[in-house]
C-alpha cells in the first residue's frame, strides 16, 4: 500500500450531498489526520465540478464572493452568488436556476426557467468579466436555456407574436427567434466564456436533456415527451434564426447539460471543458500538488457517475499523472476496488464502513468522517 512520503497531505474533495460542504469535508478530514497523525502538514483545496458548490469552492480558494437579487426558477426572488477575481467571474447557474431553489423543493418541470442564471451572467459582466467560466449542474429546468437568452435581450415569440411564458413546455409554441436586443458583450469575442459542466449530453433525442434528467426535476414520462419535443422545436426555430450551426451545436457535447443550457451558452460561443479540469486550473490545484505526499479526494457516493468526470475522478487523474498517490473518502462506496484503481484511487474510505445506517450517517456525517479520517492516517501516514 503506498503512503505519504513526509506526510504532506492535500485534501481535494467535493461535497457530501445533503450534510457536508466541500469546506466542512476538509476540515473534518484534516482534523481526523491530525488526531492520528499529530506532525501531519495538511492543506485544503475544495473542489467541484460544476454543479452546485462550484462558487463556494472558488471562494474558499480565493476568489471574492458578490451576491445579487435574480429570478429564481419559478419567479420567486432570490439571493444568488457569483465569485470574482480579477477579470475573471465563476457563474454557476444552480445558485439562481437550481432544484435548492424551488420553494418547498416542488418541482415544476415545465415551466421552470433559467432567467436567472441569464441575471447573473449579466450582473458578473456589469462587474466587469472578461473572462466567464459558467458552472452548469444541478438545475431544476429543462428550458434549453431559453430563459437564460430572455435575460439577456431575447425574445421568444409564437404565431401571433406574443412572448412566450417561462419553461421548457412552452416552447412548443416557439414560431420566431429574436436575438436583435442580444446583449452585445456575449457571443461577440470579446467575453471568453467557459461552460464548465461535468455531462456531455446532447440536446434532445434518447440521450438529451428531457429524456435522461428531466425525470430528476420531476418530469413524468408524459413530460419528458413533450420537454423533448418543445427542445428539437426550439433548436429548429434558432437554426432560422442563425444558421445551420445551431443544428450542429444541439448535438454537440455539452449542449443538454442543465435542462440544455449548456446548448444557449453553446450557441453565445461557450467553450466546452469538463468542469472538473477547469476548476482545479481555478483553484490552483497544480502548485498545490506539487508539495502533496498524499491526496485525499472524495465526494457523497462514489459510484458509476463518478468516473464520468466526476470531481473525485479529475483530482486522482491529474494526481495520477503527477506520480502522487490518491485515497478517496465518500458516504456510500459503489465501486469495485478494481474500478477505484482503474481510476487512479488507491482506496476509499466509506463512511458506511463505521455506520451503515444512511440516516444515522448522513445527520452524523462531520464526526463519522473525522473518524474514517483516523484510518485513513493509520493506514498511510503512520
């Protein structure tokens, strides 16, 4: 079993979903390494992939946190927060459009709507972004990002004209695309913009972004059909509008991410990274692996969605590729030991191994975790 060298430990690792922030896993982690392991040096570097936490992970890594009002994802106002340093701006669209910000967690398949993750946008571009790294996961929409293009200056008309309501079902009665009002600053080069998202699905069809998520936001069958529907309409109708392009960006990767906006941001001329690689390049995570003997990743559950660019996946790949050794800690462990290795984690710690009861686990999560952490220091630091 390969152990630390001097015992510099780098704790990388995501949220634990419904108990702990990225923040809170390290500090859990480093105090159970530093129970078992009293010399150990420690350095924490949240990270995320994207999704929901993403600004929170930025923050603790040095980037200043700025809060606005926007539109929440059924009209609702909210507080989001995006992070700035320099020119430099981390949008993540589940702080205004995400599934947390559905009043008493109801979820509204087909009318909820990505507006404020558009009123963001905006807000980190008034602050003076030039660079816009633009987090998508954990949305409660399926709107193709219509809404998001509406904050912007859009307009979604149908047959007679009128705007067209909030959500993805509406779009069904898109007949006309007007982009004249389109805030200039997007999709002209002069805002790189970065979609960072952690899914390569395309728009529509058997692997779009009704058919595989939209049962996650609340979507029957029913739904799904009619969300994948109103999506092909809405790609045909902005292929009139802007050319045959928008027909080729549907189906690229990263066009369904977050109920399609990943598609929108496409189209505003978005570069598409996997999430993961883009926020340790934020985060700094090369200088920090550099000093790292050991390092500790981890996230809820490691589980088949954990190889597909999972943040557990790319911290152990750009450890692996550095020759420094990966241990992982996690709530719930569905992986085979071979599936750890073959994505360069040596072992992981389950917080299921010391309590298997998941309710006990997930209210306990902080003390189960600085226990697991003890372990884990026995096992490779001691």
């Amino acid at each position: 079993m390969e152990t630390a060298r001097r015992g510099h430990v780098l704790i990388a690792a995501d949220k634990f979903k419904g108990s702990l922030t990225a923040v809170q896993v390290a500090e859990r982690v480093a105090a159970g390494l530093r129970r078992a392991a009293p010399g150990v040096a420690t350095a924490a570097l949240p990270v995320a992939d994207g999704g929901d936490g993403t600004v929170a992970a930025v923050v603790a890594a040095g980037f200043e946190r700025r809060e606005v009002r926007v539109t929440g994802p059924v009209g609702n106002p909210v507080t989001a927060a995006y992070a700035m340093r320099g020119d430099t701006a981390v949008v993540e669209m589940a702080e205004a459009s995400g599934l947390q910000r559905l009043p008493g967690g109801t979820p509204t398949p087909l009318t909820a709507s990505t507006h404020g993750s558009g009123e963001l946008l905006r807000a980190a571009l008034d602050a003076g972004a030039r660079t816009v790294v633009f987090g998508v996961g954990g949305s409660a929409t399926t709107d193709g990002g219509a809404g998001m293009l509406a904050a912007l200056g859009a307009r979604f008309l149908d047959a007679d004209g009128r705007e067209l309501g909030p959500g993805g079902g509406a779009l069904g009665a898109l007949e006309s695309v007007d982009l004249s009002g389109l805030d200039p600053r997007v999709g002209d080069g002069t805002v790189e913009l970065v979609l960072a998202s952690d899914v390569d699905n395309p728009l529509t069809g058997p692997s779009g972004a009704a058919a595989v998520y939209g049962p996650q936001k609340g979507a029957t069958p029913q739904d799904v059909a009619v969300l994948d529907a109103a999506l092909g309409r809405y790609a045909a109708v902005l292929e009139r509008a802007v050319g045959p392009r928008a027909e080729g960006l549907a189906q690229a990767p990263g066009a369904g991410a977050a109920g399609g906006l990943g598609f929108a941001a496409l189209l505003l001329g978005a570069r598409f990274r996997a999430g993961i690689e883009v926020l340790l390049e934020a985060v700094g995570f090369e200088a920090e692996l550099r000093r790292a003997d050991l390092v500790i990743t981890g996230e809820g559950s490691l589980d088949a969605q954990t190889l597909r660019g999972k943040a557990p996946a790319g911290v152990a790949a750009a450890a692996a590729a550095a020759g420094v050794p990966v241990v992982a800690v996690c709530g719930r462990l569905a992986l085979s030991a071979e599936e750890l290795r073959g994505a360069g984690i040596g072992r992981a710690y389950p917080l299921a191994a010391v309590e298997p009861d998941v309710a006990r686990s997930i209210a306990n999560a902080g003390p189960l975790l600085e226990r697991v952490a003890e372990q884990l220091a026995h096992d490779h630091l001691t």
